[in-house]
C-alpha cells in the first residue's frame, strides 16, 4: 500500500489575472477552487496512475464533506483525524505570462492529544504500508519534530519519502528516508548557495544524502528533474507543452515516484515517469493534476540521459 499523509489540508483557490499590479485594482479573469494539500494531490496522483492509494492526516469539519468528496471521486481511500474549525485557504495567482504568486494561510490549531491519536492510527497501519509519504507545511500547534515522529514509526523496509522544506525537512531527515523532493529553491536554500549547472545541483543533494536518504529528486520546473543516488544521476527534460499552471506539478512527481518504487523500477524509469506526471499536471488549470492520456503521451517523448560529475 502506498500511504500518504496530510498534515495541513487547503483549499486552493487558483485566480487568474491579465497581469498581477501591486498597489492597484486587480480584476480576476477566472477562478478555481479545489480541495487538496500536497499530501493530497500524491494520493490522488497514485491513484491515476493505477495504484492502490490510501490518505491519512488531519482534517477540519467545515470543509471535510468537499475534500472527502474530491478523494472519493478519484478512488482514494481514506481515513482522518477530525478537528473543529475550517482548513485553511491558499490563493494562487497567475498572470498572462504564467508566473506564479502564492499566498498560503497557516492552518486551523491542532492539539497534542489530536496528533498523538495520528500517531497512534499510523502505527495500527504501518504494516501494511509499503511506500509512506508526507509532504506539506504543519498546522498552528504541531512544531516540526512531528515530521520526525510520525516517518519514525515506519521500519527501514518501508520506502519512505518526504516534500517539505526549512525546519520540517530538517526534523524529517532524524529518520532515515528513501527520498526526499526538494524543488531547486528549496535545495539552494538547504545548502546555501546559489546552483547554476546541473553539476551543482547534484553536488549540493549530496549534502541530503549524506543525511541517509538513498535518492534525491530535485524539481526543475519547466527545465525537468534531476535524480541522485550519490553513485548515478540522471536528468530528464520536460516536453515542451503549454503551461496551464505549475500549482501541485511537485506533487504528481512525488506520486509517479511512489507508483515506480512498488514496481521497483530503475532510476531511469522512475525519473521518467515523474517528469511525464510534472509535466502533464502543468497543462491543467488550477490543482486539478493531470490525466492519465496526457501522461503517456508525455511519456512516450521523454528520454533520461546519465549526467557525469
């Protein structure tokens, strides 16, 4: 089974303008709502691409009907803990020219006794779990050692994979990991530099792996993806398609990577199939990810080549 598992559910609401103009009126030329959460976006992402995909987390009662109904329309299972009050809203807003502004709320306050029934409700599944993967930003009251409590409780034989950023990711890599996906921004910010080639950027994941993780997957954007194991990398480039919105294309590589993990594919294999998903989320509006046709066609046009260093 492939578990995700969702910390701080959003409601995304995309807005898409002529041009951003700070300090004046701004007038929205459309409007997408969708219900997800990184965490989410990688259960649904695994189920379209043919998995079995569970999702634990917490959830907020105001709005958990529509996310449960947006989970149920792609066949995810799921299972979550309850908390009063509303998720939270984050607003991305896209320009004519497709650059991406975000502003993203903090999340409804979750105690201590609610995370630790999280805890308790993951270690009653974790042997039935073979890839675990938890992404996204914490709600008001978790601090970040949470990111480390909860991945400590999977065994080392469980694939576990974290998406997340600054003090969390530092916490997450307490535990062993198999993956972690940080886009360039994130891995620039981790090492502290700024990463030109894509010798520097796989010279700079070696900082993560020296944390024990097995595999780095760098985002790049429109420009693909980089994966490392310390001993091979490879670089895939995207197919040039139109940009729609960038919003939860992170999200679908994570789940093509979970999906290629349980085959246990190569790394050429898997780096393929995560930019073909990257790639085919960007061609959808808002956070509604990618279809399955979009994806092979993608696919078929995409080819990883080794890059020495």
């Amino acid at each position: 089974m492939i578990l995700s598992i969702c910390p701080n559910p959003s409601i995304d609401c995309t807005l898409e303008l002529d041009s951003l103009n700070v300090g004046m009126l701004n007038r929205v030329q459309s409007k997408i709502e969708t219900y997800s959460g990184k965490a989410l976006n990688v259960a649904k992402g695994v189920s379209r691409l043919g998995e079995q995909s569970f999702v634990t987390g917490f959830m907020f009662t105001t709005h958990a009907k529509l996310f449960e109904n947006s989970l149920e329309k792609d066949g995810v299972n799921y299972k979550f803990i309850y908390n009063e009050g509303s998720a939270r809203t984050n607003y991305k807003i896209i320009d004519k020219k497709s650059m991406l502004t975000e502003i993203n709320d903090k999340g409804g306050f979750v105690s201590r006794e609610k995370q630790l029934e999280l805890i308790n409700y993951v270690k009653s599944i974790s042997s039935n779990v073979n890839v675990a993967v938890m992404s996204g930003s914490l709600p008001v009251g978790v601090d970040p050692e949470f990111y480390n409590e909860v991945m400590s409780i999977f065994p080392n034989s469980v694939k576990k994979i974290v998406d997340t950023e600054a003090v969390n990711l530092e916490h997450a890599l307490k535990t062993e990991l198999f993956m972690v996906k940080p886009n360039l921004r994130e891995l620039e910010s981790f090492v502290g530099s700024t990463l030109y080639t894509k010798n520097d950027i796989i010279k700079a994941c070696y900082k993560l792996l020296s944390k024990g993780v097995k595999y780095v997957l760098v985002s790049l954007g429109a420009d693909g993806a980089v994966l490392t194991d310390g001993t091979y990398s490879y670089y895939c480039k995207s197919a040039s398609v139109a940009v729609n919105s960038t919003v939860g294309a992170g999200d679908c590589m994570v789940a093509a990577a979970c999906v290629e993990l349980m085959k246990g594919s190569s790394m050429e294999e898997m780096l393929k199939s995560c930019v073909a998903a990257g790639t085919a989320a960007i061609t959808t509006s808002g956070t509604n990810l990618f279809e399955k046709a979009k994806y092979d066609e993608i696919y078929s046009k995409i080819m990883p080549v080794r890059v020495p260093v």
